[in-house]
C-alpha cells in the first residue's frame, strides 16, 4: 500500500481526533479570553481577549477572600489524595495477596456502595460529625471520601500484575507485610498511585456539595463555594466570575499536565 493511499485511510481518523480537541479545547479558552474581558464582552461570547484583566482582578478581591478560599481547597485536596492513597492502595493490596473466602463478596458490597448517591447519606453524615463537634473542620469534608470503592478496585486490578513470586519469596527471606508493601509494593505501583492521586485531587479540589452542607461558617469556604457566591446576587460580574473560574482552575491543570504520563501508564496497567 503506497504513501498516498495511507494517509487518505487515517485521514477520517486525524479529522474526528481535531474535532474533538477543539471542542475540548473551546471552552478552556473561552474560559481564559472571558477572564480578560468585561461582563458585556462576555455575555456577546466574545473569543477575543480583553485589556479587563486588572479590572476583574480588583472587583474579585474587592468581595472575596482568594487567597483563604485557595488555602481551605489545598489542604482540603492534599489531605484526601495522600490519605486516599493510604486506604486505598492497603485495602486493593490486600483484597488481591490475601486469601479469603469472603473477600470477592466484599468487594461486591463496596461496589453497590457506588451506586448509593452522596446525597442520601449526606444528612446522617452531617449528623455523625455535628455529634463529634467536628463541623467547621478539614478533617469533616476529608474523611468520608478517602476510601473509595473506584480506588480500591483500580489499586486491586493492579496489583494482579504484581508479581506473586516476589512476595512469596520476600517472606521466605524474612520480611515482614508492612516492608514487602513499603519498599516492593509502592515502588512497583507508582503509575496507579499517580493516575489514583490525578483522580482524588480533582474530586477534592471541585467538590462543593459535602463543603458547602459541613462548612457552616463562610471564613472556611472554599474555592467552588467562592465561585457559587457570584450566582447570589443581582447583578453577576461575568468577567470576575471567569477570572475566579480560571485561578480555581489552574492547580488541577497543572496536577494533570505534571503526571499525565503516569496517569495514562497507571490506567492502562503498565506497571514496571
């Protein structure tokens, strides 16, 4: 098959990619020119970019607190990754080296625990936490989701590709289950941890409902809850509301783009 006639057979598939790239890309750039423009410039969807930037800048830390809402979401985030991280990678180890009878009909209850929606359990948890005198508190919006059933069974599927060998043969040599997973597991499963840790960050960082319902007192608001305080008035500065949209933005950007290569790798089970 020559040159010309390859080419002509992938070049459906090159269109359909650009279509979708521009479409992903489209808003992302809406987004940073809107952040640059007027609140009419924005509302006439104009996909130039303004000189409104120092404006937007001002009329945003006129009324809110950036720089805490930024604070509040990045302890929030960093807590529930690392902590999900823990859990999850333990309880996949173990639900894969250990044997026991009834670990694949736990593994079932965790997944019909996904189909549970969070707002269902959403006032019982408040409750729990409101009679532990813990609303108000980083450790109220980390702890009910650092143990995800996606995780834990993304962490499961991937230590089938641990080599059994090595942890039989670790054990015959004298190591004890905490240094095998310690130095032999966490090293060989670092493309999981870091499409895991993409996961987590992004769903901490854009979480709003479980903050909003357990951070009672605004001082603790973080970023998402930040940008929903535009949508409370009367008149909604577009060009701030963009600018904020795009300063919440840029940690999970950067997040993605730094692992990116991991995050493809540990969906993809390359584990090496």
């Amino acid at each position: 098959m020559t040159k010309a006639k390859v080419a002509l057979r992938e070049t459906p598939k090159y269109v359909f990619l650009t279509i979708v790239a521009l479409l992903s890309i489209g808003p992302l750039y809406f987004m940073v020119v809107s952040a640059t423009n007027t609140s009419q410039d924005v509302l006439a969807s104009t996909m130039l970019p303004g000189t409104n930037l120092i404006e937007n800048w001002k009329a945003l830390v006129e009324f809110q607190d950036v720089g805490a809402a930024m604070y509040h979401s990045t302890v929030n985030a960093v807590l529930t990754t690392v902590l999900a991280l823990v859990v999850s990678s333990i309880a996949g180890y173990g639900f894969e080296v250990y044997h026991s009878p009834n670990k694949d009909r736990l593994m079932w209850v965790l997944m019909l625990a996904m189909m549970i929606p969070f707002a269902a359990t959403m006032i019982p948890l408040f409750q729990l936490f409101a009679d532990f005198g813990m609303v108000n508190s980083a450790w109220a919006v980390v702890l009910p989701v650092i143990a995800t059933p996606l995780l834990i069974l993304l962490f499961r599927q991937s230590a089938r590709s641990f080599p059994h060998e090595i942890i039989e043969a670790a054990r015959i040599d004298g190591l004890g289950e905490l240094r095998i997973f310690v130095t032999m597991f966490i090293p060989t499963m670092k493309p999981t941890y870091a499409a895991a840790a993409v996961i987590t960050f992004m769903a901490a960082w854009n979480n709003f409902l479980w903050p909003k319902v357990i951070l009672v007192n605004s001082d603790y608001q973080t970023m998402p809850m930040l940008i929903s305080n535009f949508t409370g008035g009367y008149v909604i500065d577009y060009g701030a509301l963009m600018l904020a949209v795009l300063i919440a933005s840029l940690p999970t950007i950067v997040i993605f783009f730094v692992l990116q290569r991991s995050f493809v790798a540990g969906f993809t089970g390359v584990v090496k």
